[in-house]
C-alpha cells in the first residue's frame, strides 16, 4: 500500500467516526470524500487496497468499512505507550482522549524530573524514567512518546530503543537518529496552522481585489 | 491548486527548512520526495503549481524553493494569532517554538478562569477572555487557536467568528459549526500514533512469519 495511502486512512476512519455518531449508516463515496477533504476519485482508489468498492447506488457500509479500516491500520487491537516528559505538553497527551478511543493505552508517565514523581495525571502517577526497560518487558510496549525539551530528546530515544521500542512519536522540536527498523514521526503543530495560512491569504487577496473593483465602480 | 496539494507544501517547506539546515544548497526532486515522505513524479507535479521545475542535472535550489513555497502558503508575511484556553495544551501551544519560526506571531493568550489572569507565559499575560474583540481589532487577528475544554470550544469560536477571525485551528475534541467564509481545521494528535500502529502491525507479523519460517527449518 502507498505510504500516502497510509497517511490517509486515519483520515478516513475520523470521518467515518464522525459520520457514524450522527447515526449514519451508510454514505457515497463524494460524500465520505467530502468529510475527509480528498478527492472521491483518489479514496475510492485509496479503498480498492483494502479491497473495499461499496455498493453501486447504495455506496459504503459506515460500520463495516470503519471496522475494515482500523483493522487494517492496526488500532483494533490495543497498544501500550509510554509518554516521556511530562511538562506542559505531556500533561495534555495524557489526558488526551483522543488516544485511547484509537486503541492506543497510556501504560506509563515517565519523566527525569524527581520533584514531578508520584503526581496523578488522568489516572496514572508519574515515574522515574529509569523504570523505563522494566515497564516496555512488563507492558510489551512497542511504541513510545517523546514529549521531553529538545536537548534531552537524542537520549531518550537512545533509551527507547535499547528497551525494545520500535516506534517513537517525537513532539521534540529535534530530529532524531535511530537504526533501521525502529520508524520515527515528528509532529508538526504548525502545519495546520500553515494550511489555514494559505486560505487567509487568499481571502485576503479576493477582499483586495473586491474593493479594488467597488473603487472602480464608484469612480466611473 | 489542489487541496492536497495545499496540504503538502507545509511539509515540503518543512523538509526544505532541513535541508537548509544541514548546508545543503540544491536537490533533486528524489531527494527532497524522500525527506517529504512523498513520491517524486507528485512532488514534482505539486511544484509545478508554483512554476517550478527545478534544472535538468542540477535539481532544485534549496534557499530559492524554499522562498517560493513560503511566499505561495503566506508565511512570508506576519499572521497575528491568539490562543484561547492556557491549560496545559494552551502553555505548550504559547511555549512552541515552531509557530513563531514559521510566520506565526501570538499576540494574546485568552483564559476565561479568573484565577489565570496575569500570569505570563512566554512573555506574554494571560488576559481575559472578554478583551478578545478589543485585541482582534487592535492586532489585525485572523487566525484563532482553540484550546479549551470540548464544552466551551463551540461559544468560543462564535465569540471569535463575532469578532472578525476567520480562521480557526482547533484542538478541542469537538465538532465547531462556523458561517460560510470561515475555515476550521481540527488537529487530531492521534493521526501519526496511528501511521505508527499499521507499520507496527506489519513488523510484528513479519515477526511471526520469521518465527514460524525458523520452527520450520528447525523441524525439518
């Protein structure tokens, strides 16, 4: 499966989550397109690799194409995670709901900062980052959260890596190095904001030009 | 342009700012597809939206690409922005150093619990929730950031659709409804979780058929 098609299917299954919650049973490919902000072409060839076509004049099963995708993405089965650094972000991470509705289960709040150990966030009391290779064999936790300051990122990641991690989400403003099988995603906060910038600048431009055109009107 | 296509270019610029970084002074299309994580034959249909088809032999002049997608999203330009609700997503938000190096300047940080009101975050006051309209019209805000509970994020967006933004980034977990002219993006934190888990998936059952593939040669 193309790795855009990847990127996408979360997409879609937050669409067809949506869609789902106001009852919903079943939609068009135009309209599953339109809630996912793609074209109906590109999804309807992003699900024939699941082997999903829909129902000529009826369209997509809501709950059934919703199930076929989290299972193909993975997230009908449970995921622990760790979070490290628990500062201002990785207070709001933990209390996320957006998580465990996913499927992913926050098994543990480490951070290197002893004056923070034993504090209760969303339910769990933060730990010693040095019970981090006993709580990856115990959990079995495969993917691991790096919400720490950018200067302390490389080593925890080191870390990450030497207790069996093989997936990192990195919230550090760092790029990280790590040997080949173990897949690294940085989360870009600003890219939204940069997408809504394009449209701004837009609207922007269209006012101009709208004002400029009145201008010309009320001078003839 | 395509809406997709809009969507990729804060991530090209992203990879660009990189490349830039590490000194590197011009690309070719592979290069910079493989550090997007895209593949080439679409970044470079998505460039030549902007008009730009690189040299044959030589590639892309990193610095001058980099200046033409920023220029086309309108990071080159200054955009104004407040963020409501400093809980602790709102702290890391104000605390993000990856708005500010992308044009994004935050201009006023909005609670509504008096108890937060004037303590300073990233050198800035937190201020009342009412001194909104006043603070829109003074700055030139555009562009609003939502970080509130999900019960309060719908009257906060009418209250800054009121005042004159038009454009919205919302974390909240929770379904804003805005006019026509007023564009909303929602940012799901759990999406690149979620990318992980399917690659995740994937090593383990490579795992297992590894395993399996081994018991056999140790049967046989």
């Amino acid at each position: 499966m193309p790795e855009a098609t990847v990127a996408r299917l979360p997409v879609y299954l937050r669409a067809l989550i949506s869609l789902s919650e106001r009852g919903t049973a079943t939609c068009s490919s135009e309209e599953l397109a339109t809630a996912a902000g793609v074209n109906s072409a590109k999804l309807r060839k992003d699900l024939s690799y699941l082997g999903s076509y829909g129902t000529r004049g009826v369209g997509y099963d809501v709950e059934y194409l919703r199930y076929q995708i989290a299972r193909e993405i993975g997230v009908t089965q449970d995921w622990p995670v760790v979070i490290v650094g628990i500062g201002n972000l990785g207070h709001a991470l933990a209390n996320y709901s957006g998580f465990s509705s996913r499927g992913f289960r926050i098994v543990a709040l480490l951070d290197a900062d002893p004056d923070r150990l034993g504090e209760v966030v969303s339910g769990l009391g933060i730990r010693a980052f040095d019970d981090l290779e006993g709580l990856v064999e115990d959990h079995g936790v495969a993917i691991g959260v790096i919400a720490t300051p950018a200067p302390a990122a490389q080593d925890v990641c080191d870390r990450l890596v030497a207790a069996g991690v093989t997936s990192i989400l990195n919230f550090a403003p760092a790029v990280l190095s790590v040997p080949d099988g173990v897949d690294v995603r940085k989360v870009d906060l600003s890219i939204e904001l940069q997408i809504l910038a394009y449209h701004e600048q837009r609207k922007s431009l269209a006012d101009q030009t709208l004002a400029a055109e009145l201008d010309g009107v009320v001078g003839a």
